[in-house]
C-alpha cells in the first residue's frame, strides 16, 4: 500500500511539473509549435522510398537532402540538424506508416518526401491533421494537388512538392506528338500507380483535344518482363505514338520488347520521367535509339556545382545521382530549412519555438524562389494546391547512340515549352 | 462429377459445380469472342504462344528446386527466389565484361557456357549455405518454423545483394548470334526464344538423368521416401539434402542466365521476387514434389499468361486485360487447390508420406 502511494505521488508531481511543458505559454500559433530546446537539434523528417524496387529513387532524392543539409554546414538556428528517414516504400500503406511514425515524433520540424505519389496518398491526411508539412520531390500525380474530391483530387493542407504537376508533363508530350511527330493517332500504358496511370490520363485527353485518335489505352502490371501480350494488341491497333510513362524496368521491357514487334516498327515509344535515368538507355539497348521521352530539364551553373559536390561528398556511396529528383529534393529541404529559420522565436531560455501554422505559411508564400530546379513559386489553388514547380524545368528529350553505347546523360533536349505554340493557352 | 444430384446433396460440392461451369462458359465465351472477332492474327498467336513457351521454360527451371527440396524435406524454400536472384545479378557483370572484351560475339556459346557454369555456382553456393545455415539447425522442428526461416533468408538474402551491387537496374548484354528470326511457313519465331527453350529442355533432361540414373539421384529418391530407412542404409542424409539444395541453385543460377538472353533488362536485388512466386505457383500447379510436374507446370503457366490475357479476358470485355496477366495466374493456383490439390501430375504426398 505504502508503494502505491508513492508511485501515485510521483505521477501526481510529474503531472503537476509537466503542465507548463503542454501549455506552451510563449505559443500564439493555431496549430501549435515544436519546441527545441537550447541543447537540441533540429529533426528534419523525410519519407522516401529505400528498399524494394523502387529504392533508387529514394535514394536519389535523399542525397539531394543530404546535400542540402551539409551546405549549410549541417547547422540551422544554431543547432545540429538531424534527419529521420522513414521508409514511405511507393505505396498507400507505406506513405501511411511512414507519416504515422514521423506524426509521433514531436521534435519533427517538418518532413521531405514520399517518394511516390502512391505514397503522398496513404501519408498526407495523417501529416495534414498533424499540423504538420510534407514537401515531395518527385510526387507529380495531379490529383495530390487538387482539393475537389468529386475529380479524384486528394489535397489537403500542409501539403507541398517542387516536382512538377503531371498536368504539365501529360500535355507537354501530347503537344510535342502532334506539333513535332504530327501523329494522328497514339496508344497509351499505364501501370496501375497513380502517377502512371494519371499521366496517361492527361497525354489522352490533351492528344484528343488537339484533334489526334486515342487508338488504345491499357496498361501492364509492375514486375511483368513478358510484354509480347499487350504489345501485339497495341500493334494490332496501330498507333502513330505508343506512350508509356511507366517507371523502369517495365519500360526497358516495353521498348526493347516492341522493337521485336511486328506492326510497331514505326511507332514513336514516348515516355517519362518514371524512365528518366541513364540506365534507362543502357539496358534498353539499340531499342532506345529515338526514344523521346519527357523530364525534369534542370542545368546552369548551380546545378553543375551540385553536381560536382555530389561527386565529392557521395551521399549514398555514388558517384552520380541514380535518378532525376535529386535537385528537387535540395530544393524542397533548403525550402523547408528556409522556412523554419524564418518562423522560429527564440525564448529567452534559449528554446526555439516553430509555428506550425506559421511554417505553413511561410513555404505556401514562398515567391520566386530561385533553386536548383528554376525559379519557384509555391501556389495555393487548386488544381495546383501546394504545387511551388511551375512546370518550367521541363523539357522532350530524345535518345540517341551516345546514351546508348557511352553513358552519355542527359540526352538531347528536342522541345521544350519556349518552343510550343499551344501552351499559352493551357 | 455432379455429385449433388445423388441423394447425399452436399453445399460444397454444389458451389463447386457451379464455379466449374462459370469457369468453363467464361473461357469458352471469351475465347469465342476474342476468335470470332479477328483482332489477333494466327501468325501473332504462334507468336504468343512461342513466347509463352519460353518464359515458361524459365519458370520450370527454377520450379524445380522448389520441388526437389519439397520432395525431399516437405518444406517450402520461399528463398528459392532470390537463389535465382543471386546468380542472375551477379553473372550480369561477367556478361558486361565478356561483352566488352567481344569474347561474348566472337564464341556465343562458349560465353553463353561460362555465363551459366558461373551463374550455376553463384547460386549453388547461395542455396549450400542458405541450407547449412539456415535450415539444417531447423531440422525436425514444427514445419511452420523453417517456412518463416525462409521468409526472412529471403529479405537478407535481397538486402545482402543490395549492399554488394547497389540498388538500380542492370541488363544482360545482346548477343548478335541470337538476333533475327527463324521463318517457319510464314510465321517468324525469335531465334532467342528457340535457343532458350531448347537449354531449359536440356537442362531439364539432365536433371532427369540425375534423378533416374546415377547413384547420388537414387540416394536423392531413397532419402525422400523414408529419411529413417535410407539412414540405416548407409546413406548420408545431411550430404544428400546439401546435394538436392546445390542442384536446385544450379538450376536457378542457369534460370537466371537463360532469362537474361530472353528478357534482358530488369536486373537488380528484387527479382527474384515475382519469378520465385511464379515458380512456386508453376511447382504446385504441376504437382509439388514431381519433377515432371514442376517442368510441366513451368510451361503450362508461361503460356496461359501469355495467351490467357487477349484470348479470355479482352474477349470477356474486361478492360486493362494485360495488367490483369497475374491474375490468371494465381486464379490458376486457386484453381488447382480447388479441384486437384494434388496438381496435374502430384501424388497425394500428404498421404503417402506425412
């Protein structure tokens, strides 16, 4: 008896000392703030995805954090950053465990990531109902970044990337089959992920607005290597245009596999940034001659510094980043870093205390910023909620011997918007 | 078969039935569509079906370690997957060098020889140390602790890989010598199609031979009959189980080799995934623990893939039918433990030997 009283003594004192810790007097912001101590560092959360077979985006997109992270010396306000990684996979389930275990970490300023639009799904209401901020760099599914749930949009504060809009990207590659290829009719694959399955959504419809015939649209599941199936069908239709903006290895897959293919001799295979990787030429072999494909154009002095940082600090032990987000990521952490540092009072005790709300504000009024990836400006409606790419650093490439025989990345650019006719009006 | 129309009328049986005859009418009413319709010509179906044949052939092979080592042990090798893996995605970088060097185009069959011997022993190391490390100190405790054992040798097998090679993709070199197509009356095969079919069938035969022929194969068929008896024979069990698991990898490295010529892009630390569960639903379709089950199994299950899609499923009118390719495939599985638990050509092992 006389134990229990103790033990209920202590829990009473614990409770009466930790009262002024939950009522956070110097707080004023609506959501609450991150409290870090004088002797704390700042934790940065990020979800990515760093196993399966979509680790090496993950890890591309973490060492742009990393980088920007050891650019400023690893400290912010003063103190040492810390980084969580969590394992978002490319998943609903996975973006929702991953959001789930940063939401309960409340030294967490704010999180980079997921990794995949998938992903975004399952994480973003547990993030957003946090009070939290989720800034991607490489979720491009346009459904992310539009409030009306009636068109599929699942968008909710707090929400942010510096990957372009596929809404760019799709009609971007409609514009150039029609104004460039003068194709009349185009197939479209998709595989099952929102990404891929959106962006071969909006190529249609853009296709078909500008007056071209979609043939077919169909769409191949993820670890398929046998493509002769869908790929005879697709001949049997015969398209001008096959575009697949499915991730790797399915479209190595797909295009050395339709070269094989008897009535897709000459089709144009277009795809995306899901393929946007130096092996994505290498492994397809002589096949990948005259791919066109759409990507992240991101180039100019910085980019070459970061590049050359890159070579020398190693994030992740490569020499070269393994996909095309990396800048994205830099600029989405320095975004976020930025952010924070604008936001926090410090106490006079030394504590720093983070406004979520305020943070919130801060990266949605973020104006011609000048990153890695271009000149950015965070927007606040939808369709483009929480979207700070403008959709500029976007370009066609096309694949020629060199990407093929020598590892020469990236490949030629062939079209971007300055060339189009059309995008004024879209 | 319609059991239910005697006098002991059972629900089971009755459902049973039923799903028997929507199957069948969903098959033929499909398939009538898809045919009547034209769409697909019968030049681009032998195409299918030839492709299906080979990818099938490649299932087989890997099929066969699941089987061998279920025969022998009654216990599922879920790591089998990444036995595959393992020669597959370490042989890529003796196939870029040999390329390179232009050893690959000047002797193709020798390269193709010295790709699959090397592969083969990556792989039968793999699956010599996944047994004396992982299964061996498991041996004779509840069948559901090695199956789980397997499960985590597979993810540190995947992750091991990961750590040693990194995480993008790779591919296997093209071999000019298996460029080009064989024109059969108007019909034009792949000759690396051909040429993978006709190694996995060699393969298999020497498997065959093993298992028939030779002493250690009787060794192999005494200890899975009674483990006790052949023990009292004289026979080295624990030798004879480290054989069965060396065989499977090799068959599995040479899996992995004969896929890089047929399907070359691809390769990284996760792909073993998909092919070892296909394998495993080609071994159980076949008849677990038969080795002409698993080889038949094999190739049954690569041409219903490839042909299932566009002849039962377009015709049904079921949209996005190629993405849906797994699903007839594990609906086969399904299938089978329906209405043959015992596989196409399984004996009733349950019985016989539990």
């Amino acid at each position: 008896m006389k134990r229990l009283c103790l033990v209920f003594t202590v829990l009473g004192l614990l409770v009466v000392f930790s009262v002024p810790a939950f009522a956070q007097d110097g707080c004023m912001d609506a959501l609450g703030c991150v409290e870090i101590a004088s002797d704390d560092p700042v934790v940065i959360g990020a979800m990515l995805s760093v196993s399966g077979a979509t680790s090496f985006y993950g890890e591309d997109s973490l060492g742009g954090i990393e980088l920007a992270i050891s650019g400023r010396d690893g400290m912010l306000l003063g103190r040492e950053i810390t980084l969580v990684v969590e394992d978002s996979l490319c998943s609903a389930e996975g973006g929702q465990a991953a959001a789930q275990r940063i939401a309960a970490d409340e030294t967490i300023v704010g999180a980079i990531g997921t990794t995949c639009s998938g992903a975004a799904q399952g994480a973003m209401p547990i993030i957003s109902e946090a009070g939290m901020v989720m800034i991607s760099s490489s979720n491009t599914s346009p459904s992310l970044t539009n409030d009306d749930t009636e068109a599929g949009g699942t968008y909710m504060p707090g929400y942010f990337r510096t990957a372009h809009n596929d809404l760019f990207q799709g009609a971007m590659g409609a514009q150039f089959a029609v104004e460039v290829l003068k194709a009349g009719a185009v197939a479209t694959i998709h595989d099952g992920d929102p990404y891929t399955e959106g962006l071969a959504v909006v190529m249609a419809n853009t296709f078909a607005g500008l007056g071209g015939d979609v043939v077919f649209q169909g769409a191949v599941s993820k670890g398929d290597t046998d493509m002769s199936a869908i790929l005879t069908e697709i001949a049997a239709s015969a398209p001008d245009v096959v575009y697949l903006p499915v991730f790797v290895p399915e479209s190595e897959f797909l295009v050395s596999q339709a070269a094989n293919t008897p009535g897709l001799e000459d089709a144009v295979m277009m795809t995306a940034d899901g393929s946007f990787s130096a092996t994505f030429a290498q492994n397809t072999g002589a096949a990948a001659v005259g791919v066109a494909m759409t990507g992240p154009h991101v180039s100019g002095d910085a980019y070459s510094a970061f590049l050359d940082l890159w070579a020398e600090e190693q994030p992740g032990g490569t020499d070269a980043p393994p996909s095309g987000f990396h800048a994205h990521a830099y600029d989405a952490a320095n975004i976020l870093m930025d952010a924070v540092e604008a936001v926090a009072e410090e106490a006079d005790d030394g504590t720093v205390l983070v406004g979520r709300q305020a943070l919130r504000d801060a990266i949605a009024a973020v104006e011609n910023y000048d990153g890695l990836t271009g000149s950015l400006t965070c927007q606040d409606e939808s369709p483009y909620a929480g979207d700070c790419a403008t959709g500029t650093a976007l370009a066609v490439f096309e694949i020629t011997e060199p990407q093929v025989n020598d590892g020469e990345w990236p490949p030629p650019i062939v079209w971007d918007l300055s060339m189009s006719m059309a995008m004024s009006e879209g | 078969m319609f059991k239910w129309r005697t006098d002991d009328f059972s629900w089971v049986d009755f459902t049973i039935d039923v799903l028997r005859v929507i199957i069948v009418l969903g098959v033929v009413i499909g398939a009538w569509n898809t045919l009547s319709s034209g769409r697909i010509s019968l030049a681009q179906w032998v195409n299918l079906f030839a492709a299906g044949l080979s990818q099938g052939s490649i299932y087989a092979l890997i099929a066969l370690g699941y089987t061998l080592v279920y025969g022998i042990l009654l216990m599922i090798n879920f790591a089998h997957g990444e036995v595959f893996m393992a020669g597959a995605f370490s042989t890529v970088f003796l196939a870029e060098a040999l390329n390179r060097t232009g050893f690959l185009n000047a002797q193709p069959l020798l390269a193709i020889l010295l790709m699959i011997a090397f592969a083969g022993l990556v792989s039968m190391s793999v699956a010599i140390l996944l047994e004396r490390i992982a299964y061996r100190p498991l041996r004779g405790s509840p069948r559901l602790v090695p199956l789980i054992t397997a499960i985590g040798a597979s993810f540190f097998l995947q992750y091991t890989f990961r750590g040693l090679y990194g995480s993008g993709f790779k591919a296997y070199p093209g071999v000019n010598a298996l460029q080009g197509a064989i024109e059969i009356g108007g019909i034009s095969i792949p000759v690396v199609q051909v040429f993978v079919f006709c190694a996995a069938i060699f393969l298999m035969l020497c498997l065959y031979w093993l298992v028939e022929r030779t002493r250690v194969g009787k060794a192999m068929r005494a200890v899975s009959e009674n483990k006790e008896v052949a023990r009292l024979m004289g026979i080295d069990i624990d030798w004879v189980i480290m054989f069965t698991f060396g065989v499977g990898g090799f068959l599995a490295g040479s899996a992995g080799v004969i896929n890089g010529l047929f399907r070359p892009q691809g390769v990284n630390f996760y792909m073993g995934f998909i092919p070892g569960i296909k394998a495993f639903t080609a071994a159980v379709l076949g008849g677990i623990g038969n080795i002409p089950g698993a080889m038949l199994g094999g190739l049954f299950l690569g041409v219903i893939e490839a042909i299932g899609p566009n002849l039962v499923l377009a015709g049904l009118g079921i949209p996005g039918a190629n993405q849906l390719k797994d699903v007839i495939a594990f609906t086969m599985l399904v299938l089978v433990l329906i209405f043959r638990p015992q596989g196409i050509l399984g004996e009733r092992l349950s019985e016989t030997k539990a």
